[in-house]
C-alpha cells in the first residue's frame, strides 16, 4: 500500500499507482527470480512521477531461467475497475541483449489506428513500455536479455467495464500511466483543488492565465510555447467549471491548449468533457466537415473511427485541415458564449504527436500578448 496523501476538500485521500507500475515492478522482479533462481518477497522501482515504489509480490513461479509473477493494483482512494486486479509478468532470459515485450492473457490487443499504440501491438501504452524496459535492464547483466510477456488473469472479463471495447482494443485490459501514481479523484474535491490554484495564481497578481486538460498540454505550453509555470493552470474535464472560476475571480484573458479530442468538444457546447458525461466527438467533426463540403462518402467513413486521432488520419488524407481552424474559432465562440462575453478565450488545439493543429482567431492574438506578458 503506497502511504503518500493528499487533502482535497478537507479530505485525507489516499494516492494509488497505476497498472503500469505494476507491470514495472512484476517484470523487474520476475527478471530477479529467473537470475537468482529463487523466490524475493518485494520490489522496489521508481515512477516517472520521482516517487519510489516498493511492492509486494503477490505470487510467483520460477522454472529454469523462466520466472513470473504478480503485483496487485490499488487504487488508493481512487479505485477504479481494476482496482484489486493483478498485474503479472513473465521473465524469460536470453543469451541475446535487449528486451522483448510481448502482450500475454488479459491484455488487450490494439485493432484500430489512432491510439498510442499500433494496431495489432499489445495495448500497453509508452510510459509503462518505457518503464519495464528500464526497470528490467538495470537488473539485467552484461550480454543477457529477456522476453517479458505482460499478463492480467482478470483482464478480460475486466475490459467489458471499460471504454475498450468501443476504442477497438481485443481481450483485455490496456496497461497504462504517465506518471506511475494514481492521484484520487473525488470530482468536488479535485474540482475546488483546481479553483484554488488558480485563485491563488490570481491573489498573486495574475489576470489572464493559460488553461490545459492535463499534462499533455502543459508540457506543450512549457516546452514549445515557453510559458511559465505560474501562468499555467489544469482544468481536467471541468472546462465549463474552470472559466466561471475565471470569471469569478476577475481573469479577462484565457489561452486553452489542448488535445483536439477534449477540444472538439468545446465546438459542440460541451463543457465537461469526459468520455462518460458527453461524447460526441466523431458527430461534431462530421457536421463541421459537412459544412466543408465534404462527400457523403467522408462522412460515413469517419464514423468508423473510434478516436479523434484515427479520424484526423482521415481528415488529413482528404485535405480538410481547413476543418481545425474551423473548429478552434467555433470553440472559443462557445466558451465566450458560456461565460457571457466576460472575457476573451483563445484556443489552440493540438494532436498526440504534439503536433499544433488549429489555433483560433483570439488564440493567435492571445499568443502575442502572453508572449510579451
């Protein structure tokens, strides 16, 4: 059990860690079994987030230079559907250096473009690929190398509770993570958490602040545009929430970076973006691309994509990139819409490879003007 807290709302909530933590510490451990051919009762690893993790080992088979064993997943106070699971690895050794990974039972197997991982590959997303393969080279000697073989006993029967059916990943769970630490989420709590950095940014003297969903927009802002730290602000999904706190606390200016998947559906009116209150995603881009002038054939075509950045695939091969411009103006008219005029909002939308795909009208002057802030 990781014992790191957070209070929200006066609340002592409990952090978690993430299946791909846990396929970390299982693969490293199990890499451990098959070098010393016996048992070890735990595992330390190291998170992307900084933190270190020591992990119990639920169970474990050793045969010849072949190990495997298991981790179980917690939530903390943010349990989910694979709370509870376990998270195993198997370790096969080899005389040839380099890691191997491979999806067993319970892992689901990507079938359609425009997720994080190709079609056909295991659903086991970069940051926790980029974890096992670190955590088992460290343990590994010079000129041995492994076949790692990630599985989840309950993975399939736990994947029919979860969005992956829809996204076109096959017979179990994804292994996923960016930070390694899962970070409770009671929404009131994480939305007045959310409202509190940015009052707090306003009593430091702030009055236009730059928005983003999550940390993919905040390295974006960080990295390509260069803004400061103090400047940028996480909404999650509460982007309606977000700018009526803006408007609440005196903010007059807002500059949105974020992934065209939440952001398109600002261009409908939807203000709280997640997947399970409002997705209408795909239909937003097919009335857009409609009024574009787009075949019926498009159209149709487009609503067998079952993400936003299979649909851009699409878009893009039928040159209608116009279509992003389109949406980023509509999504700022939207938002100012919501908040009554009270104050400008610029959009930028961006796709996963963090490439800039649209910035709206008050986004390219709001750019200027922060810039030189």
């Amino acid at each position: 059990m990781l014992e790191q807290y957070i209070v929200k709302d006066g609340k002592r909530m409990r952090y978690g860690y993430t299946t791909g933590s846990c396929a970390a510490a299982a693969a490293k451990a199990a890499a451990i079994m098959a070098l010393m051919g016996k048992p070890i009762k735990d595992i330390e690893i190291n998170t992307p987030k900084g933190w270190n993790l020591a992990l119990k080992i639920e169970t474990w088979k050793i045969e010849g230079t072949t190990a495997c064993c298991t981790i179980k997943k917690d939530g903390g106070d943010d349990p989910d559907n694979t709370h509870g699971i376990l998270v195993g690895a198997a370790v096969e050794l080899t005389d040839s250096p380099g890691v191997l990974l491979k999806g067993g039972k319970g892992v689901g197997i990507v079938t359609k473009p425009g997720l994080q991982v190709p079609p056909g590959e295991p659903a086991i997303n970069p940051v926790p690929r980029a974890m096992i393969q670190k955590e088992v080279l460290e343990v590994l000697p010079e000129g041995k190398g492994a076949i790692i073989t990630i599985f989840v006993p309950e993975g399939e029967a736990i994947a029919k509770k979860t969005f992956n059916p829809r996204l076109g990943i096959l017979g179990g769970i994804s292994i996923l993570g960016t930070t390694g630490i899962v970070e409770p989420m009671s929404e009131e709590a994480f939305k007045e958490s959310l409202a509190l950095e940015l009052k707090m940014a306003v009593q430091e003297g702030l009055d236009q602040v730059i928005l983003v969903p999550g940390n993919h927009g905040r390295d974006l802002a960080y990295e390509h545009y260069g803004f400061s730290k103090d400047k940028v602000i996480k909404t999650s999904n509460f982007v309606g929430f977000m700018l009526e706190k803006c408007t609440e606390y005196g903010i007059k200016k807002v500059l949105m970076i974020g992934h065209i998947g939440k952001f398109v559906k600002l261009a409908g009116g939807i203000f709280h973006t997640h997947s399970k209150v409002a997705d209408s995603r795909i239909e937003i881009l097919a009335g857009n691309l409609a009024l574009l002038g787009a075949p019926q054939s498009l159209i149709k075509e487009l609503f067998n994509c079952v993400t936003t950045e299979a649909a851009l695939t699409l878009i893009e091969e039928n040159g209608y990139e116009s279509l992003y411009a389109m949406l980023c103006t509509k999504a700022e008219q939207k938002c100012m819409q919501h908040v009554y005029e009270s104050m400008e909002v610029g959009i930028i939308m961006f796709s996963m490879d963090k490439r800039i795909l649209g910035i709206g009208p008050n986004g390219k002057k709001l750019l200027e003007a922060f810039a030189y802030a």
